[in-house]
C-alpha cells in the first residue's frame, strides 16, 4: 500500500489515506451525506463539523466506554439487573393486589433488599 503525503486529486481503490479532512472526503466521493456513517474519535474535527457542515452521521470513538461495557456486560451486573427487575415487580404486585397494610410489610422489605443490590 502506498502512504499519500501529497494532496490527493482522487481515491484509488486498495490505497490508504489519512490526515484528510471531512470537506475533501465530501469532495472527491460526491457521497449522497444521508447515507455516510462518519467515525472520529475527536469531538469538533471529527464529530461536530461533519454532522454541522455535511450533515453526515458520525459515531464516537470513546475509549473510555470500554470499561462501562465490559460492567454492563459482567455476570454479577446482569444478575443484579435481573433481581431488580423482579423485585420491582413485586412490589408492583402486592401494592396492587394488597391495598391494606400487610402489603406494606412486603413491599418496605423488598425496598430495603432492593437498595442494597
């Protein structure tokens, strides 16, 4: 592959480019910008002034959210996720079905239990 440091005229297939810019990828793609998913990991250059100037979509390169996925993803998160969401119903059921005040005994403790997960 050969690396372009020179102003490029046209895309050649099988080439690699970079240190463009979003004005000239507009320019010599002529892409319709409604179907371009533009991908950029700084927030102006690479985010901002393609939806702004092209109107493309962009979509963030955040390494930061690696971290944040993997939780999201973990054994113990999706457990705890799924004990909230029953714990919740719960509640819901015996505040709906029980309307006196044996249904508060049932629903104060699922709420302490629901705090601690």
């Amino acid at each position: 592959k050969q690396w372009y440091q020179r102003r490029v005229r046209e895309l050649k297939e099988g080439e690699v480019y970079c240190e463009g810019n979003v004005r000239d990828l507009h320019r010599l793609t002529g892409w319709d910008p409604c179907q371009i998913l533009y991908f950029g990991d700084q927030m102006y250059a690479d985010l901002a002034e393609p939806i702004l100037n092209q109107g493309w979509h962009t979509g963030a390169i955040i390494r930061e959210l690696e971290n944040e996925i993997d939780l999201l993803n973990s054994e113990k998160y999706q457990k705890n996720k799924h004990v909230l969401k029953e714990l919740i119903y719960l509640i819901r059921v015996v505040q709906r079905l029980l309307p006196d005040s044996s249904a508060v005994i049932y629903s104060d403790e699922w709420c302490r239990e629901r705090k601690q997960v």
